[in-house]
C-alpha cells in the first residue's frame, strides 16, 4: 500500500470511529429543519462539531454560515468542502418543522454529516497536516432551497453561497466541491441556472355581480400566463428553459372583481444567455396582458443561481475514490440536468463539482424522500470527501495546482456584475396612474 494509501486508511477509520455521532448528528438535523437564513439550531451544531477538533472557526457568515479551516504545514492551494443548512418549506411533510413548517426533503443532512465527517477525519489524523500542503476549508453553507425572503438588510442576495461569494468567504478558495444526496450515484455535466420574479397586477375592485365598473387583475394575470406558454415554442432545446411558478395571491373574495393579483416565478435556463432570453419575454409577456387589460403590473426581477458545470478532472477524483468505498457502483452520467443548485455560483469562479450520492428512496422535493441505510447515506460520503482532499493536497498538492489553473468562467466581478443585471424593480403603468 503507498504512503497516501496509507493515510486515507487512518482518515477513514478515524470516520469509522465516529460513525454513530454522523448518524446522529444526521437524524438530528432531520428532526430539526430550518430554512434558509434561520438555520441557528443546526450551525451551532456544526460549529460543535469543528470546536470538538480544534478547528480555528468563523461562525455568523451571512447570518449562519460556519467556516472551519484545517491549514497544512506546508503552504499550497486552498480548497473547499462544502455542506448546506437549510430545509425546504413543505408544510405537508410529516418531519415538517411546527414553526417555520420546513422539511430536509432535499436530503441537506446527509450532506452535513458528509462535511462534518470529513472535517472529522481529516482533522483527527495528525499526519495530514504534516503530508498534504495548503488548506482544506469546511464550509456549511445557508439558503440553497431559494425562497424570496430577506431576513434583514444585510443580505443581498437569496442563495447563501451567491451572499458568502460577496462577503469574501471564498475568496482564497482555489477548489470547492460537496455531495448531494440522491436516488443513485452519479453528476450531470451542467444544470441550469435561473432568476426569479415577484408580479404585482393592480386592477380595480367592484362588486362581482356588476363587474362592468372594475378592471379584472386575476383576468390580467391569467392573459399573461397563457401569453407567457406561448412563447414556450420560441426556447431552444438545447437551453433546457423551465418557467414555473406559484399565484400567491388571485384576490380576496369571490364577491369582489380581484384589484390585486400576486404572482411568484423562477426561469431556469442553462446558459447565462438563455436566463437573459427567457427573462425578457416573461416581462414582455406581463406587460403585453397589462397594456390589453389597461391594469398596471409592477415586475420585481432577483438574481437567483447560476448554471452548474462540474469539473471533468475533479469529477475523474471523485469517482476514482467513490468506486474504491463502494467497488461495483455506477457512477451515471446525468447530462444536462434542468434542476438548479447554487454550487452553479461556485463552479462560475472556480472549479467545482455537486456530485449525488445514491441511497435515497422516493422523490426529492416531495414528502416521501428519505434514506435507505445509516451508513451508506451518513457515513461513507465523508470518506469520499476526505480521500477526494487528499489526492488534491497530497505531497506539494500538484494535482490542486494544476486544477487550480482552469480558467473559470467569470471572475469573482464580472460574477457579482452578472448577478447585479437581474436585481431590478419595474413599474408598467397601462392604467394611466403612476
């Protein structure tokens, strides 16, 4: 066996060792969902898990975001594990929160015990510090599941790693990577990227039975959703171009001809370009309905994730130790894949992969999603994670360096510039008033 060999031996037993505290620490977490920028319970219990190695930390990142770093004695690249905290809301799930009515539907605790795992590991074996070069940075991150809210003014952005980007939580970050939990083993080559939208259509109320004296917002809103799918035939395929989206409010009474429609709606498209081209026919298309109906329509427009591409070279390393924990597995090939994560953000300045760990039964995002087995779902993952650190880091991290220099798609400025395109409010004014 090589000396690296060797060493990713003493990484796991040291996992192995704390396995029943990741399968507790998992189920806990899943007992206790938070959403995103309010999950204080499970970041101190990750914090817990840092403090116990004696990991320097930084705590309160865009509200809960935890940051631990393990340095090497000698210096090299710096690289990132990566984790998330938040839940989805889904009131409907039996595990859902009383409170903030949220659920890990997403499978979010299987990738924190992922993290701390690796943290464990990593941290436990003293010769990793003294065999691998540079910095391994455990990062648990806030608010992937994206949802309009904004808990105070210091966040600007919905995605918590878009809002870590900003502060300067990555900023000497060469290489991120994480794990997702999934029905199978396996990556897509990229997933697509997305923004959202908050539509306000203001009519004028009447008394229902003689509606002839108000102005309909509910027929507004409904003109320009089927405005809005047929535009549908104008997407390209290869765009993968998803728009979905909710009626959050389609008036009061039904006595009442609705003066206030309120509409909320993701585009996901795959390239920055698609997003840009979907954007603007969604307004176009609110505006159209508002000028037909003579209502007003107020169009607020988020930056929300962008497209996922996962590295190939980082990805030939996770495979490589994936199929020595689990000899036999099929790693498959997902394509393109048309769901949306904000480790796009991420691998948009530097390299990075989101690959999904198998296990899991039903469908994600609904209320029968749940693991199979303790260990494969809370315990193994971190092996991976840990291995994949040490082939980066190993000897003087030559494999970090050379993955390090793949040219992202856009710096750390253009990114933020990017993002800042899409945060706008815009008042369409057919009625006359302003």
């Amino acid at each position: 066996m090589s000396e690296k060999e060797d060493l990713k031996q003493k990484i796991f037993w040291q996992i192995d060792k704390n396995a029943q505290k990741l399968i507790e620490l998992g189920k806990m977490i899943w007992n206790h969902p938070e959403p995103g920028y309010y999950e204080f319970k499970t970041a101190a219990r990750i914090k817990e898990i840092f403090d116990s190695i004696a990991l320097p930390t930084q705590a309160g990142l865009a509200r809960t975001g935890i940051r631990a770093d393990l340095s090497m004695k000698r210096p090299g690249p710096h690289i990132a594990i990566l984790g998330e905290l938040d839940a989805l809301i889904m009131p409907e799930h039996p595990q859902a929160d009383p409170v903030y009515k949220s659920a890990h539907a997403c499978g979010h605790n299987m990738q924190l015990t992922a993290l701390a795992g690796a943290a464990l590991g990593l941290g436990g074996v003293p010769e990793v510090r003294e065999k691998l070069s540079g910095l391994i940075a455990f990062i648990a991150c806030p608010a992937e599941e994206c949802k309009i809210d904004f808990p105070d003014e210091s966040i600007k952005y919905l995605g918590g790693k878009a809002e870590l980007i900003r502060r300067g939580v990555f900023d000497d970050i060469q290489i991120s990577f994480m794990t997702h939990a999934g029905g199978s083993y396996g990556a897509a080559q990229c997933s697509n990227g997305f923004v959202m939208k908050e539509v306000i259509f203001l009519g004028k109320a009447a008394h229902a039975g003689r509606p002839s004296s108000g102005v309909n917002a509910l027929s507004a809103a409904r003109t320009a959703l089927n405005a809005l799918d047929s535009q549908r035939d104008t997407f390209q395929d290869q765009d993968c171009v998803r728009i979905h989206g909710i009626i959050k409010n389609g008036g009061y009474v039904v006595n009442i001809v609705p003066e206030k429609v309120e509409l909320e709606y993701q585009i996901r498209a795959m390239t920055p370009d698609a997003i840009r081209d979907a954007n603007k026919k969604f307004d176009r298309s609110m505006k159209g309905a508002a000028m037909a109906f003579g209502v007003d329509v107020q169009i607020k427009t988020y930056a929300g994730y962008m497209p996922l591409y996962n590295e190939p070279e980082l990805l030939k390393i996770h495979k490589n130790n994936l199929f020595t924990q689990r000899p036999g597995t099929e790693f498959i090939d997902f394509g393109k894949r048309t769901s949306s994560t904000d480790m796009g953000d991420v691998s948009a300045i530097m390299p990075a992969i989101h690959p999904y760990a198998g296990g899991w039964e039903g469908v994600g995002h609904t209320p029968d999603y749940h693991w199979k087995d303790d260990r494969e779902t809370f315990v193994e993952p971190a092996k991976v994670l840990a291995a994949n650190a040490v082939d980066l880091l190993y000897g003087d991290a030559e494999t970090a360096q050379k993955i390090a220099k793949i040219k992202p798609r856009f710096t750390k400025t253009e990114y933020l510039a990017f993002l800042d395109t899409f945060n706008r409010e815009e008042y369409f004014s057919s009625s006359g008033k302003e």
